[in-house]
C-alpha cells in the first residue's frame, strides 16, 4: 500500500461524500452541488497525481493497475448516474448515454477478469486513457450546468445556454470515446476470450 494506492483508495473514499452533497438539496442555493463537483474534481486530480507519482518514482504495483482504473470508474459514473437521475442530461438521452458508458466498463472489467485468471495484468491504453480524460472534463462542465439550472438565481440567458451546449457536446463526445475505446480494448485483447 503505497502512496499511489493510498490516493487511489482515497479517491473511492471521496464517492460517497460527493453522491450525499450533490443530493443534499436541503443545502440552500445549489451549495452542495458546488461541494460535490469541488470533491469530484479533487478526486479526479488524485488521478493524476497517484498515476504521476508511481511512474516517476518506479511505484507501479499490479494492485494499482487493477485498483486505479477501478477507482476511475466508480467516481465518473457515480456523478454520470446523478446527473441523468435529476435530468441535467435530459432522458432518453442520458439513460442511453449510462447504459453504453457502464456497458463498456462491465465488458473491460471481465476482460481484466479473465486475464487475471491467467497471471496477466491488462493496463488501460491510449483510447481508455483519453475517455477517461474527456469524461473528467465533460462531467465537471454537466454539474456546473446542473449547479446553475437549481441555484435559484437569476443567471443570464446566454449563461445558461452556453453551458447547455458544452454539457451535451462534451458528453456526447466522452460517449464516442467509450464506444471506440471499448470496441479497440475488446479487439486487442480478445485472446483473453479464448480458452486456454
């Protein structure tokens, strides 16, 4: 348990507090939506950090690579999954965007399953990695959005439309991303699916 492991399970410790402020509606003016896209944003650069740190300082452990990408998706679809229940990505729209994201990761975990079955580590590749960066950065931008549409004050026209368009350009384009990195992951990886 080094320092990168130790910031990987304190990002998954940091989930359960981001899902109680950003349902916290009791909170007045939207506060505990801003507390809960602080605490993802935070995890999220944990993320980085934990990653960094191993690299540089020759940290990097199986349990890491099979704990982080874990960590990674715990966080993104916890907010992905908050953020479609109060309608900040309007249905259909976001339950079908859920059910690709969370369909990907199923099929990469039993993936990563099955190699572990046989003494392989598979670590997320370039495509995984840029989803992962395009759904920190897309996720943050829906909360601000959400944040906004539940604050209760009198924010500008534009303001708000802006942030519509950004929350449904870059979740569309984190959606894409899953669905490339889940098709090249399943390619080329797809030994694991053969029996020995």
């Amino acid at each position: 348990m080094n320092l990168p492991n130790k910031l990987t399970v304190m990002r998954m410790v940091l989930i359960p507090f981001m899902i109680f402020f950003y349902l916290a509606s009791f909170i007045p003016y939207g506060i505990g939506k801003l507390v809960a896209l602080v605490i993802f944003i935070v995890a999220a650069l944990t993320d980085f950090v934990d990653g960094k740190i191993a690299r540089s300082r020759n940290m990097v452990t199986n349990f890491g690579k099979f704990l982080d990408p874990i960590a990674d998706k715990l966080l993104t679809t916890s907010l992905l999954l908050l953020l479609v229940a109060d309608g900040t990505i309007f249905n259909p729209y976001g339950v079908i965007v859920a059910i690709i994201i969370i369909s990907r990761e199923f099929m990469v975990s039993a993936l990563r399953l099955m190699a572990a079955t046989r003494g392989t580590v598979l670590a997320a590749d370039i495509w995984g990695k840029a989803k992962t960066m395009v759904q920190m950065i897309a996720l943050p931008i829906c909360a601000v959005y959400s944040y906004i549409l539940t604050c209760g004050f009198n924010v500008a026209g534009w303001v708000v439309g802006t942030f519509m368009w950004l929350s449904y350009i870059s979740i569309g384009l984190a959606t894409v991303l899953t669905i490339i990195s889940g098709v090249n992951y399943l390619v080329k990886n797809r030994h694991c699916l053969k029996e020995n």
